[in-house]
C-alpha cells in the first residue's frame, strides 16, 4: 500500500489538520514554505494525469478546502501557492494525489 494511503488509513500515526469524508491535510513532513499542508484525498488515484471526470468534484474540494486551510492559518493576507505535482517530468514523487499548500513567507 502507497505511504499516503497508509497515512490516510492511520496505519502510520500522523496529527491531521484536517479530515473529512473524502480529505485529510497535514503538514509536509520537508517543509518548503513557512507553512506547507498537503492536501491529500483519501481515495487512491495517482495523479491530476489519471484522474477521470468522476473525480472532478474530489479535485473542487481539494482546492476548496486549500483555500479555506488558508485563510485559518492566515496566509490569505499575504498570498500563498497551490500547487499539484503531476508525474516524474512534473516533481511528483508520491504516486497518490495531493495538492500543496505553501505560504507565510514575510
Ligand atoms: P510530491 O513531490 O510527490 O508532490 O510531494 C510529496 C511530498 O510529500 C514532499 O513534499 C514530501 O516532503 C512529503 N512527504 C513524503 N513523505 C511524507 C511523510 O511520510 N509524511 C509527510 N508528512 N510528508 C511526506
Ligand atoms: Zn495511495
């Protein structure tokens, strides 16, 4: 099973900043930001390049609940990214969807 289901299921103990039904975020475990969540969905798909039209809705919560992650860490003061890795040429690494959220940079 893939590291991020692995966490998802809480097989490997992880502090969730958030879960829901179809989500959980929490902090990456290398930073790049003074604040760096990843945004994971719980179900399985590899990535943006997989995903089918089905997915659309899971995809428009992730960046919906990016957002919303945003504002309580206050990062829509000062702007933030939102980035999805796609694929090795892309930088992605693990081969579960996630999107990043990075920012508090002063
Ligand atoms: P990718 O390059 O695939 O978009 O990003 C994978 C991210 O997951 C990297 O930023 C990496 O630091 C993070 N990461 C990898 N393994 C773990 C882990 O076990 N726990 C946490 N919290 N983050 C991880
Ligand atoms: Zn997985």
């Amino acid at each position: 099973m893939c590291i991020f289901c692995q966490i998802v299921n809480k097989e490997i103990p992880k502090d969730f900043t958030f879960e829901d039904e179809t989500l959980v975020a929490f902090k990456d475990i290398n930073p790049k930001a003074p604040v760096h969540l990843l945004i994971v969905a719980k179900k399985h798909i590899e990535s943006v390049i997989t995903i089918k039209e089905g997915d659309r809705n899971l995809i428009a919560e992730m960046v919906w609940r990016a957002k919303l992650l945003a504002e309580e860490k206050g990062l829509d003061k000062t702007g933030y990214k939102l980035i999805f890795h796609c694929g090795r040429g892309g930088g992605q690494i693990i081969d579960h969807i996630h999107l990043h959220l990075r920012g508090g940079w002063k």
